[in-house]
C-alpha cells in the first residue's frame, strides 16, 4: 500500500510542477484540481497488482533466508 501512496504523491508532485510553473502568474486551479483527484482516485487502484508485487519483492529481498531455498 506505501507504493501506492508514493507512486501518487509522486505523480502528483510531477503533475503540479508541470501545471503550475508554466502557467504561474495565471494557474488552471480547477484543471489542476480535476486532474489531481482523478489521478489520485484512479491511479492507486490501477497500479495495486503492480504495487503488490513490487511490494512483495522488497520483502523478499530485506528478508530473505537461504534456508528456504532448499533444493
């Protein structure tokens, strides 16, 4: 789920930059809002079974034990 979360506010923090400082002295408030709770509500449901998996791997990497893997 912090994948998730990450993920998100990463591409929040991209989409923000890439809105507003272009457009300063005007910003789109509503475009910018309408995009940002779109993304943000679809994103993490989109990319849960990547995240999971992406999860699951760092797990296994931080705790890893060689005597699971008996052959």
């Amino acid at each position: 789920m912090i994948v998730n979360i990450a993920i998100c506010e990463l591409w929040f923090v991209i989409l923000f930059g890439v809105i507003v400082l272009p457009t300063f002295p005007d910003v789109p408030w509503r475009l910018l809002l309408g995009v940002g709770l779109l993304t943000n509500g679809v994103l993490p449901v989109v990319f849960y079974p990547w995240s999971k998996t992406f999860w699951m791997a760092l797990e296994l990497l931080f705790h890893w034990d060689p005597e699971d893997d008996v052959a």
